[in-house]
C-alpha cells in the first residue's frame, strides 16, 4: 500500500460534505470499520486508487458493470449518443431500441416503463399493483432489498441489515402498515400470510435471489410456489431483478427458474452503470399506467438516451455467444477455488453462485434466510476483508452483500484472487 494517503486526507473532506462521507451508506465500510479508499478510476477488472494502489475487484458497481470497467463499446455508443444530446424530454429512438431488446430476452415483459433507478422501478410496481387490483397490502420478505421507498423499508437488506439498523427512521408506521414481512424460503410462512388477508394481497415482491443479504438462492420449487399462491388468491407476483436482470442469466431469474411473474423490475445492467430502471409485465396490468389509466408516473429523465445508449452498448456484447457462459463458468471456479481454500484451513465457510452473481459466508451452510445469514462470523470476515485488500483485492464491504464477476475478470485474474484468498484464509 501507498505511504501517501491522499484518499484519507480526501475522505476526511468528504465527511465535512456528506453524511458519513458517502451518498450511499454501505461505501462508508462502517461494516467492517476504518475508511474507504477514494476510487481515481476503473479499468477492466480493477480499481485504482487515489493513492495509486490498484485491486481486483467484485463489487462491479454493486452489478452493473457486466464488461467492467470503462469498455471501449460502451465508451463509444456513449460518446456517439453525448454528440446528438443527452437529455431530450421527448420520445426517442434509443428507448424504444433498448426497450426491445429487453424484451427479446425477457418476453414476459409485455409493456414496460423506463425509471431512472431502480429504487422508482419498484416504488412505482407497488403502486401500479394496487391500482390494478384495488387492493392495498404488500408482501416482501425479510432480508430483501428494493430500494430506498418508504413501504419497502421495512425488514429490507442491504444497507439497512449492514449498519444494524432495525427499521428507518422517518418511515411513518401508517406508511409500512400495510407491509407484510415474511421469512425467504419459507412458503408455509407465505401461506399463512395469503390465509390471514384473503382477497387484500396486491402483491407479493421479491428478489428471486437475494443480494442484500450476502447471497442466498430460493431453494427448489419456491419460486413455484410462490406462483401457485398469488395466481390463486388473485395477487400479482412480482420479481425484483434489478440485480439478478442479466446477471444470474441472459433470461434473468425468471428464466432461470422457469416462473414467470406479472411484475418485474430492473436496472443494473440495462444501463451499462448509467442510472437506468424500468418496471413492466403483463399488458392488461401496465395498462392502468398514465396516460393509458389513472395510475400516474412520471419522470424527466426516464428513458435518458445517454443512459439509453449505454444499455444497448452493454447488452450487445454482453449477449454475444459464449460471453456470458465464459464468466458464469470463471464465476463458478471462483466459488468452487475459494470453498476449497478455505477447507484447507478447516475454516467454516460456506459458498454459492448464479450466473455472475455470487456469495460466501463464514458458517457452515447451507443460507435460505436473512436469519441464517445472520449467524455469520461478522469478525472473521471483516479480517478476511482486510486480508484481501493488503493482497490488492477489493471485496463488498460487508458480510451481508452479494459479489459479482465481469467478463474482465480473465483466468489470470480470477486465479490471483485465489492467491490471495490462500493467504488470507491461514492468517485467520
């Protein structure tokens, strides 16, 4: 590591400007305690850093960057798009090109709507299910993550379960009144909830794979089951794959699964690392969106055609052949390299992939649930955290966030990674 410390004298300025130093909580590292370095740029597979230390890094910009960081293609579309504009306010062509070619990988999507984030994706499915049903509950499930909108902070993931936090404050209990929690992977919990509120379900949401959690997969038949519940009580059954789009499969999740939800939400990856979403499903359910119903939603930059362009640029060398099938296989070797790492060390630990998505634990496994992750050895992963990063790699920081591996992220890399995860697992 550098003796110059150009990214603590920054970060010091930072906290005097943002609230812990960071516009997003987990890039605080309050986690895992000390200061996060201050990212100079990205290239391929690696961060630098102010202090001009390079690392391998998983975090993708927390999964967007599919091709990693800076490619050419994406560097180009963009640049072509800034030359005509980049903020029109008006129907264009890019929205329309990227639109179907979402489409072309995910037809469920029947009729779809551009969102800046996917935090509005979601907030804006919540309210165009119970528009379409007349009904105002909502199920999510305790550990899952889907954005910052006050409903959907109750018992929600990612940043919230990384600093501790029981709940939000500032969210009116009026407000997640209406909010039913239930264990993932638990379908006679899910049961038992449509049971107790026959006919008051609008929805049921879920991320099919958590990420905000640490990695955790539904376990077999229950996305399934899921199905079978809200088709018959009448709810409509929405994926949040805003993370899990593109990532775990070039069908997303629901292709994956083989279930096919009404709702579904996305950004990450359709916008190349650009701020994109989009929420969409069946015709007859986004037909109540304005100015086709009374369901209103708006927003001046959806569809942004820089955004736009990035998306294309991005989905088109992410689904040329063998692409993803090659970094869905170097993701599963790192798995597989770092479960047999650790066994050598007899060090509990226990690990598992989707596609490009990834996740590890320092327990034994199996994980299904928020409170199953919960039982990881935090202390011991916030050692490995450091252990890592003094060999130059760059993890999540946090026990309790996925990881992810870009098409960058050659053999030699991923191989290096390996390296240094052996020495980090016999200092533990």
């Amino acid at each position: 590591m550098s003796e110059e410390r150009k990214s603590a004298d920054f970060f010091s300025e930072c906290q005097s400007l943002f609230p812990g130093g960071v516009n997003s909580p987990v890039r605080s590292w309050r986690s895992v305690g000390g200061e996060p370095f201050i990212v100079e740029r990205g290239e391929g597979p690696y961060l630098f850093d102010l202090d001009n230390n390079r690392y391998i890094e998983y975090l993708n910009s927390w999964g967007p960057l599919v091709l990693g960081h800076a490619p050419s293609a994406v560097i180009e579309a963009v640049t072509q798009q800034l030359a005509k504009g980049w903020s029109y306010g008006a129907p264009a062509v890019p929205e329309f090109l990227l639109g179907k070619e979402i489409q072309r990988f995910v037809p469920a999507l029947e009729m779809m709507r551009f969102t800046s984030s996917g935090t509005e994706a979601v907030m804006h499915a919540v309210r165009v299910a119970r528009g379409f049903t007349g009904r105002q509950k909502i199920v999510k499930f305790e550990g899952c993550y889907h954005g910052a909108s006050d409903p959907l902070l109750a018992k929600a993931g990612s940043g919230v379960a990384t600093l501790g936090l029981p709940d939000c404050a500032g969210v009116l209990p009026a407000v997640v009144a209406d909010t039913l929690t239930v264990p993932f992977n638990d379908l006679a919990a899910v049961e038992a909830i449509f049971d107790a509120y026959p006919n008051e379900i609008a929805m049921l949401v879920l991320e099919p794979v958590i990420g905000n959690s640490g990695y955790i997969p539904p376990r077999p038949g229950f996305l399934e089951g899921l199905r079978t519940l809200t088709r018959r009580d009448g709810a409509l059954l929405c994926f949040d794959e805003v993370m899990t789009g593109f990532r775990v499969s070039l069908t997303s999740a629901q292709g994956l699964f083989g279930v096919t939800p009404d709702l579904m939400t996305f950004g990450k990856v359709i916008g190349g690392g650009f701020p994109v979403g989009l929420y969409g499903g069946r015709k007859d359910v986004m037909n109540v969106v304005a100015p086709l119903g009374p369901v209103y939603q708006a927003g001046t930059l959806s569809g942004n055609p820089a955004g736009m362009a990035a998306g294309l640029a991005t989905l088109a060398e992410w689904t040329k052949p063998g692409v993803f099938d090659k970094t869905a296989e170097a993701t599963s070797n790192l798995v597989q390299g770092l479960m047999e790492r650790a066994k050598r060390f007899n060090i509990p630990f226990t690990a598992g992939n989707s596609g490009t998505m990834f996740g590890f634990f320092f327990q034994d496994g199996p994980v299904y649930s928020y409170e199953d992750a919960k039982r990881s050895d935090v202390a011991r992963f916030k050692k490995f955290f450091y252990s890592m990063l003094e060999r130059g790699v760059y993890l999540a920081p946090s026990q309790f966030e996925a990881g992810f591996v870009s098409a960058a992220h050659t053999g030699d890399v991923i191989e290096a990674t390996l390296e240094a995860a052996h020495e980090s697992f016999k200092q533990l």
